[in-house]
C-alpha cells in the first residue's frame, strides 16, 4: 500500500508539473527567432542580453500544444536544459517529430528566448 501512495503522489506531481506549464504556455513571452542558427551557449547569451532565457523543453512543448507556436513550429530549437551526465550537450524541441532529445552544445540550431 505505501508504494502505491508514492507512486500515485509521484504520478500527480509529474502531472500538476505539466498540467501547470501547459496553462502557462499562454503566459510566456516568445522573443522573435534569433538571427542564423546558433550554438547553444551563444542563443543563451543572447536570450540573457536581452533579459530573458532559453525555454524548458516542457514550456515549448507545452506551447507548441496549445498553438502559441504555430507560426513558426518546425526544425529544431534549444532549450535551456542540459544533458544530466554529459556537459557537451543539451537539449532540444524538434517540431517535425514533437519531442525533445539532446544533441551537442555545439550544434548551430534554431532559438527564441522567453520571460
């Protein structure tokens, strides 16, 4: 019965989480594609110049399902996380397939910063 309850309250935090960032999704304020792909440290750089970050990959899908990214949603684009185990790479949203996996920080790819 007690891995049941642990269970059942890991299942409705991972939920609420998500449930929480779908409702916000709305709320983010998407900046306009950064110039050319660029490496993951670079569009970091330039979201932070501008006041603003990378998304989780949680708050891109989450806006790619409730449309607020229609207008541009294809290809790949960073976000703000970081591979657990492995410091030469972080992860990214692709469109086309509408799932997130990690590539290497080096990779000149697509990004829009948010607030």
């Amino acid at each position: 019965m007690k891995t049941f309850k642990i269970k059942t309250a890991l299942l409705l935090a991972i939920l609420t989480s998500f449930w929480s960032a779908y409702l916000n999704a709305g709320e983010l304020k998407w900046s306009d594609e950064l110039p050319g792909r660029v490496d993951w440290a670079e569009s970091s750089l330039q979201c932070q110049e501008k006041g603003m970050r990378l998304p989780l990959r949680k708050e891109i899908e989450a806006a790619h399902k409730a449309g607020t990214t229609s207008a541009w949603d294809y290809g790949l684009y960073w976000t703000s996380e970081e591979h657990e185990t492995n410091t030469e790479r972080a992860y990214v949203f692709n469109f086309d397939f509408k799932s997130a996996y990690d590539t290497r920080k080096s990779d000149k790819i697509n990004a829009r910063c948010v607030k």
